[in-house]
C-alpha cells in the first residue's frame, strides 16, 4: 500500500510538473513577433542582429565610411582602383565611400617628365567601421626625385646626367636660369648616385648624394 501510495505521489509531481513548463512556455512573451529585421538580419530577444555593412535598430542604415589617398609624392598618380583608374594630383586627397567591410583593392604608379615609371606598393584596404581612413602614396625609399635650379649666368641647361655605379642616364631638358626649381623626375637612389647638369662649354659636377633612404625623398642640383 506504501508503495503504491509513493508512485501515486511522484506521479502527481511530475504531472505538476510538466504542466507548470507548458504554462511558462505560453505564458512567455516573444519579443520577435513583431520585430523586422531588415538586409538580413536577424532578431535574438527583441534586438536585431545587423550583417556586416549596416547598423541602426532595424539593421537599416548602411554603415558608411570612406578611404582617402593621399598623394605626398612631387608627380600626379595613376591608381588603378577594383578596375577602374583614377588621378591623384600632388598633395591631393581622392577619396572613395562605402560600407565597413568592402574591400578596396589595386595598384598605384607614377612618373616625372624624365626619368623612371615608378611603382607605388600594392594596396588591399577594408572600409573602416566609421569615419575616414586614409592611405599615403608615396614613392619608395629605393628612389629619389630629382630638381635642378639654374642660378648660373648661362642663359639655360639643356642636358641632365644621373649616374649610378657605372650606369649614367642623360635627359635632354631645358633649365632656364630663373632660380627656380625644375622638376625633372625619378631615379634610383644608391650611396654612388650622382647628378651633373652641363651646358656645353660649361660643366658642373655634383658630388654623390647624400641621401637618407627615406620615402618621397628628392634632390635639388644647383648650378651656379
């Protein structure tokens, strides 16, 4: 009798039991029901849970950034952006809008009047949470730009030498002696490179530069 009167007891319990679960589960509210999450996002008790790209309450703002290239050589840029191929002026900035996540990818080069075509490093940049993020294009340390000033009395120079070990490139330009800076272009930057500027009959010779290997680093030839 004891023991048909303890199953009868634990059967009750459990009954009780089971009985009270279902009612809690009713009786809890779904804060989803009426909660629309929008370009795909999905909804975790009452709040969205945005994608990647957007934010807001309903995920249905796009979370917009921007990049900036900024151009701190002496020579406009060529860049070449998911395809597509953009200038970026001396000391300019372009800059490029979309959502945090995307990706924007490609290659950047550059040159002067004379001289080398110069390849800027390769870039793969995400679109930052918020804000600008800028990116610097620069010339490599490998390279230096080169001016030449004519504050001679001679009239103009009309040839540029650039010697490099045993190497020697000669540019045919015109320097008119204003005291002003002639921009002339790229070249390889060793501890031997050497610039001459020549006026026949006149010569100046340039010691070997001294230069640090630094990024956008330049070298102005003074002949006076």
């Amino acid at each position: 009798m004891m023991k048909q009167t303890k199953a009868i007891v634990y059967t009750v319990i459990l009954t009780l039991l089971a009985f009270g679960s279902v009612v809690y589960t009713a009786c809890r509210k779904d804060y989803c029901k009426n909660m629309v999450c929008q370009h795909g996002g999905t909804c975790n008790d009452g709040a969205c849970i945005c994608p990647q790209g957007f934010t807001g309450t309903y995920c249905q703002t796009p979370n917009v950034s921007s990049i900036g290239f900024r151009n701190n050589t002496f020579t406009p840029v060529t860049i070449t952006v998911n395809g597509a191929e953009y200038r970026v002026d001396t000391g300019s900035v372009l800059t490029f809008t979309g959502s945090h996540g995307d990706t924007l990818k490609g290659t950047a080069k550059t040159h002067g009047q004379y001289g080398l075509n110069v390849d800027l490093p390769a870039f793969k940049i995400v679109f930052p949470v918020r804000n600008t993020l800028y990116h610097d294009l620069d010339a490599p340390d490998n390279t230096f730009f080169l001016m030449a000033t004519n504050n001679s009395p001679v009239p103009y120079i009309t040839q540029v030498h650039v010697f490099n070990d045993a190497d020697s490139v000669l540019d045919i330009t015109v320097i008119n002696n204003t005291g002003a800076p002639h921009y002339i272009g790229y070249y390889n930057a060793t501890l031997r490179s050497k610039v001459r500027l020549e006026k026949t009959p006149y010569r100046w010779s340039f010691d070997t530069l001294s230069l640090p290997m630094t990024k956008n680093q330049y070298f102005n030839a003074i002949a006076n």
